[in-house]
C-alpha cells in the first residue's frame, strides 16, 4: 500500500490522468516513437 501512495505522488498535479501517462510511456518504449507522435496520437 505504501509503494501505492508514492506513486500517486509522482502523477499529483499532472494534466493527463495516471493510466493515459502510463500507456504513453509504454507506446514511447515499444515502438520507438518520438513525443511529435505520441502527441500526434492522443489529440485525435
């Protein structure tokens, strides 16, 4: 449960929720896309 709080701490104050910066991240990682892409990706 402590692990849990911390990481609620890394993503208080951010605009996007939690899940959506995670499943960026994640993108981001695996199929080498840049951050013009990935914000290309979530404005649709």
């Amino acid at each position: 449960m402590n692990k849990l709080k911390s990481l609620d701490g890394l993503f208080a104050g951010r605009h996007f929720d939690r899940e959506v910066i995670i499943l960026c991240v994640r993108w981001y990682l695996r199929y080498k896309l840049s951050r013009r892409d990935l914000v290309e990706m979530m404005a649709v």
